[in-house]
C-alpha cells in the first residue's frame, strides 16, 4: 500500500514539474513577441 501511495506521489510531482517547464517556455515567447512588436513600433 505504501509503494502505491509513493509512486503515486512521485508522478504528481514530476507531472506538476513537467507543466511548469511548458509554462515558463510559454511566458518566455510571449516576451519575446512583445520584444519584437516593441521593436517594429520604434522602427
């Protein structure tokens, strides 16, 4: 029952892991589009 409850814990651990990688990946396009539309408004 133990090992269950371990294993079962250890794959919400790395699935919430894994989703904070996709959403720091997310916020980092999204500065990068709003560095280039800065950009083309100074141009």
């Amino acid at each position: 029952m133990q090992h269950t409850i371990k294993i079962l814990l250890l794959m919400v651990l790395a699935s919430s892991l894994l989703s904070g990688c996709n959403t720091a990946r997310g916020v980092g396009e999204d500065i990068k589009s709003l560095g280039h539309a800065i950009s083309r408004a100074a141009s």
